[in-house]
C-alpha cells in the first residue's frame, strides 16, 4: 500500500529543509525524484544523498515561478523517466518585516515563489497525470495557513492561499483519479527557520512552551506524511490540509 517502486516524483525545492526531507521518504520508499531547485550544487548533493538510498534521482535547475522554466522541467522529467506520478510543491521563501515595511517587489517575491509556483508546477503536471491515468500532488502550506504572523504577512498570505487552492484542485481533477492535498509543518529545523530564530526574538522559546512535543521539528519528521500522500494508501484522501507540527496547532 506504501510501496512507490515505479513512481516518479518531482520536489520543487528539494535540495534541502523539508523538501529534502520529503524526498528522503519518497525515495526509501521506492520512487525515483527529480530534484527541482536552483542552487546546482546543492541539488547535485541531494541527488548523490537520494541515489545512496538505492533509488535514481535527477537534478533539475528551475526558476519555478517562470512558466517555461516549469515547461522545461516537467519536460525533463518525461524525457528521463516516461512518466509522472507525484508532484511536491515545496518551493518557498519569506521576508520577515510587517507588512507596512514591505516593498510591492517583496510581495510580489514570496506570493510568487510560494504560491504561484504551486499553480504553475500543477498546471504544467496535470496532462502527464491525467494521460497516466492518476497522480498525487501535495502542496506545503505552513501553520501560517491557520494563524496570522506580525513578522510574516506575505508568507501567511500565500500559505493560506495554497490551503484554498488545494481544494479547488482537489475538486477539479477528481474525476482524473489525480489527488491533491496539503502538508502544513509546524516549527521544522531548516535554513530558513534557523534564520527565523536571529531574526524574531523569542521564537525558539515561545515554539517549545507552544509545542506538546516539546520540540522543533526535523525534515526526517516529514518523510511519513509524503509517503502517505504519495502511495495509494491515500487514495481516497483528497483536499485536506494536514498538520504535521508536533501538536502546535491543536493549543488554545
């Protein structure tokens, strides 16, 4: 029910934190990834870290917030692998300042790279899926698709939207067999959450006293959740947006 052996998965953004984190589940369990990101070389060591697992990986370089670079890469991953059965939408960045400190430019960043990437990457996966005969696709929202953020408005703004846009597409594609859901991580250690800590004073403290697990998360915390999203033990889970935070979101 778990097994992935004959899938193909793309991770935008896994090259490290959490998509990396995905991809390590994705792979143990059978899949072959296509690591899509835009550091070369951290992608290339991401590829040696997958291929290690005993699966094949491929290291793609995309801008995911520009259509033809998106085109390119699904089309890489035909060219490679003949198919594509899981798609990760994991792509993300943040600009911590409120929101009357914010540039339309920076807006314009993180909405693009967090959300529109996601719509651009499914819509340029949905006729490989849908000629396969099913797909999965599995959107990273964040506990900021729940809670607002004085530090973070364009990155609740666009994690919220991908929580709404999981379910218009989870509707739209039913009838493709091509499921959509959505992960929301709690606080995961990572690059960008590290960077968090320096910059938001008091986060590290008020994330363990928030937490029931006492403690932050590992990008290995969500290898479990990708496998299920991805297999076809979730075939009949479809538009949900599921919590993976250690219990931070279920505190009054």
């Amino acid at each position: 029910m778990f097994d992935l052996k004959g899938r193909v998965a793309i991770v935008t953004g896994g090259n490290g934190g959490i998509g990396l984190g995905m991809a390590r589940g994705l792979a143990a369990a059978g899949a072959s990834i296509v690591v899509a990101a835009r550091n070369a070389d951290k992608s290339r060591q991401a590829v040696a870290e997958l291929e290690a697992l005993g699966t094949t990986a491929l290291a793609v370089s995309v801008d995911v917030t520009d259509e033809a670079a998106v085109a390119r890469l699904v089309a890489a991953t035909r060219e490679r692998f003949g198919r594509l059965d899981v798609l990760v939408n994991n792509a993300g960045t943040n600009i911590r300042r409120p929101i009357h400190e914010y540039t339309l430019a920076e807006w314009h960043r993180v909405l693009d790279t967090n959300l529109t990437s996601a719509f651009l990457c499914s819509h340029a996966a949905y006729p490989l899926m849908k000629q396969a005969g099913g797909g999965k696709v599995i959107n990273i929202g964040s506990m900021m698709s729940i809670f607002g953020a004085s530090f973070a408005p364009a990155y609740a703004a666009s994690k919220g939207g991908i929580v709404q846009l999981t379910k218009s597409m989870a509707t739209a594609w039913a009838a493709d067999n091509i499921q959509v859901n959505a992960v929301l991580p709690g606080w995961i250690e990572t690059d960008l959450t590290n960077a968090a800590k320096r910059e938001v004073p008091g986060l590290n403290e008020n994330v363990l006293h928030r937490t029931p697990a006492k403690r932050w998360g590992t990008i290995d915390d969500m290898s479990g959740v990708a496998v299920f999203l991805a297999s076809a033990a979730s075939d009949f889970v479809t538009g949900t947006a599921i919590a993976v935070d250690g219990g931070y979101s279920i505190q009054g």
